[in-house]
C-alpha cells in the first residue's frame, strides 16, 4: 500500500537543509512503513491507487521522540511534593529515605501486569501529542528481579500501544537502604549481575547511571559503563544534575550516546561532549520542578556545537510531567532555547541520543514513517502553546493512528 501526503507544509529536521529544514508545498510518500520520497510536490507524483492524506496546509513533523523518562513506576509522590512545599529539598528527602527509594517500596510490590497498568496512562498522554518513540529506564528495583521486572514492562508497553520504545538499564539510580555507603558492594552483588541478566534477556537497549553526590561516584560508574562496554552496549548518564563531578567529561570519555541534565557542566565537559558525539539531554521538567536556580550551560553547548535534545524525564520524584510539548515550552521560557533548538531536540536530536538517527528523527528516504500532523500557522506555536494539543493525526511506522489505541 502506498501512501502519500499532500499539501503539507514539512518541517524535515533533514540536516542537508539549514533551520528545520522546511519544504514549504511538500509531499511524503510512504511504502511498507518506511519513507520512500520526500520533496516539492512538483516533484512527487501521486501514483495511482495511493491512499492520499490532503494535509491542507498543515504542518508536518517527524514524530516526536521523549528520550528520558522513568515511565515506569508505581504510585506517586505526591506527599513528598507537599514536604518540598513546606521546604524540604530534594537532596534532604532523599537523605531522608525519601527520593527514589521510597518509589522503590511501590516498584518492588508491584506485580509486571500492575507496572503497565500503571503506565499506559502516562504513555497514552504522551502518543496524544504525536510522539512515537519513547525511551524507558529501569532503576526503580534496585535488585536483580526487580529491575527484569521494569524492564520486562517497558518491553510489554510496545504490544499493547502503536509506539516504539527504547530500554535503558539503570540499575545504578541509588543504593537501596540495605546497602547504604556500600556502594561498591551494591555494584557488584546486584547492579552488574543485573545487567548481565537484563543483557542475556534482551532487555536492554543501553546502560544509565546516576552520577551525584547522592547517589554514584564517577568512579563506581566506571565499574558499570566498563562492565555495559565489555556486553556491547552503549551508555548514558544523568550527570552534573545537583553539582559538577564532571560527569559530563565521564560519559564523553567513554563516547555515551547522552549525557543529561547537565545544569552544572562546565566548558570541559560541553567540548568533551562534542569531541565525542555524546547529546546532551536537557530536562527543564526537573529543573522546573525542584526549583532548581543553575541552568544548564546552553551558551557553552552553542559555542561548541553541542546537540542538545529535550525529554520529560518522566518520574514520580522530580518530573511527574507527560508532555514533551510542554517540555519544549519550558525549554525555551527557563533555558531560552530557541523554537528551532527546540523541535530538533524532540526530533533529530533525540534520536541521535538513543543511537537511532539511522531510522528516526528526520522526514527523509529510508528512515521509518512516523510523522505528526499539526493544525498550526506556524512551527513556533508547538512551543509557543502551554498546556495545548495542536496534533492533527499521527502517523507511526507507516500507520495512521487516529487516536491512541488504533
Ligand atoms: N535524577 C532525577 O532527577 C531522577 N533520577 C535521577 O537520577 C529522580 C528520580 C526520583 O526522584 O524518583
Ligand atoms: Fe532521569
């Protein structure tokens, strides 16, 4: 079956043509889920007995791509969001025993059936918005099962919605109370055997840490990055998210797909990330949310040419946010992003920072058909909106998706 789209207004993210790579009167043709021809309508012919979607002057993206979330978990932290409320930090609930750890109680009680039940709402508000990939983390096990189990569920998310999803192995997100200041024990009794498990299984897309004062030392992600690298598997890092260890310059070092957060990355670490092609995943949904006052350098990634994506970190702690159109707003309200630094953050960039710019992120021959239709004037207003679902129709490997399920 041939598809075509007319009419349209495409906003290819290509990276052969300057800004969002805009064809103004454009079509798209799609064969067998992939796109087939991508051009001035001038130059596409409709063949015969193709389906045609008249885009009517809409704009067309590629599909989004949230590619930081924790979407699965179990529960909420609602009463920790009144303690921050009262003055609490972030730093000094986790401390507490609050943070992650307390979401690890709700994680290890609940079932693989329970963790998707849980998550399809969140994920469903995400596909509303024209997104057809999203990463998922594991990390809030924090034993071996556990973290199968989380990952298992983000495998079943695929079955049961139109959406491709990514697992990362974050097996170091935090020690567990029963290994607390062992660290190292932790690593080796459970967050190396699990990866090793989650890898046998094919669960695992790439390997995360959390490298922070509160959680890991650069050194203990050694162990873990070295132990992802000896399996084949690429790495990511949540670095210099609460101060600099220079996490950024680690996750460079050893060529990570992305390094995220980042607000307290210095120049080192920004040309580190850009002699290694590591992105540098922005989270503003975190930064919003714990009030944080350091914005990521977005100055020093310009001057050195350093791709930054945006993703929701989707987490019941510090981003309980399901909207990457939201994101993108927040992006450019609180780290003055511009429009186009946003879209090609939850498109081209994106999918360089899950290692899948081959086949996602930009409207172009061979890569897979997912496009979002958009009943807007302008790109700017998917930024420019808050709290506003221009989507028109979503296209995910070449199906047209009217609504969530179908
Ligand atoms: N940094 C974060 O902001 C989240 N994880 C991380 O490494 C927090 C996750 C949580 O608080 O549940
Ligand atoms: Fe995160």
């Amino acid at each position: 079956m041939t598809t075509v789209l007319s009419n349209a207004r495409l906003a290819t993210m290509s990276p052969d043509r300057p800004g969002l790579g805009v064809i103004e009167n454009g079509r798209v043709m799609i064969e067998g889920g992939r796109i087939v021809a991508v051009g001035e309508a001038s130059e596409i012919a409709i063949p015969a007995g193709a389906e045609v979607i008249d885009c009517e002057g809409r704009w067309v993206t590629p599909g989004l791509i949230d590619c930081h979330t924790h979407l699965v978990h179990a529960g909420n932290r609602a009463r920790e969001f009144e303690m921050r409320l009262a003055g609490a930090s972030y730093e000094e609930i986790a401390r507490a025993g609050g943070g992650i750890v307390s979401s690890v109680r709700q994680v290890r009680q609940a079932s693989e059936a329970d963790l998707v039940l849980q998550t399809l709402p969140r994920l469903d508000a995400l596909i509303a918005e024209g997104v057809t990939t999203v990463e998922v983390k594991s990390g809030y096990g924090l034993t071996v099962e556990d973290e199968l189990k989380m990952l298992r569920a983000a495998r079943q998310l695929a079955d049961k919605r139109p959406v491709a999803i990514t697992t990362t192995y974050l097996g170091a997100h935090a020690t567990p109370a029963d290994y607390k200041g062992r660290n190292r024990d932790f690593i080796e009794d459970v967050v190396l055997p699990g990866l090793k498990a989650a890898h046998a299984e094919g669960l695992v897309d790439a390997v995360d840490g959390f490298c922070e004062g509160i959680a890991f030392s650069p050194e203990e992600m050694r162990l873990v990055f070295d132990a992802a690298k000896s399996l084949g598997l690429p790495t990511k890092l949540h670095a210099d998210q609460l101060s600099n260890l220079h996490g950024a310059a680690l996750a460079a070092e050893y060529q990570a797909l992305s390094a995220d957060h980042l607000e307290y990355t210095d120049e080192e670490g920004a040309a580190a990330m850009t002699r290694a092609g590591t992105v540098a995943v922005l989270l503003p949904g975190a930064y919003y949310f714990i009030r944080e006052t350091k914005k990521p350098p977005i100055d020093l990634f310009r001057k050195h040419g350093t791709a930054m994506a945006l993703a929701t970190d989707c987490n019941p702690g510090t981003s309980p946010l399901t909207s990457l159109l939201l994101t993108m707003n927040m992006a450019a309200t609180l780290f003055h992003m511009t429009v186009e630094e946003c879209l090609l953050g939850v498109t081209r960039n994106a999918a360089r920072a899950l290692g899948r710019l081959d086949t996602l992120g930009t409207i172009e021959v061979g890569k897979q058909a997912d496009l979002a239709i958009w009943s807007v004037e302008s790109p700017a207003e998917l930024v420019y909106r808050i709290g506003f679902n221009p989507l028109y129709l979503r296209i995910w490997n070449g199906h047209i998706a009217k609504g969530i399920l179908s």
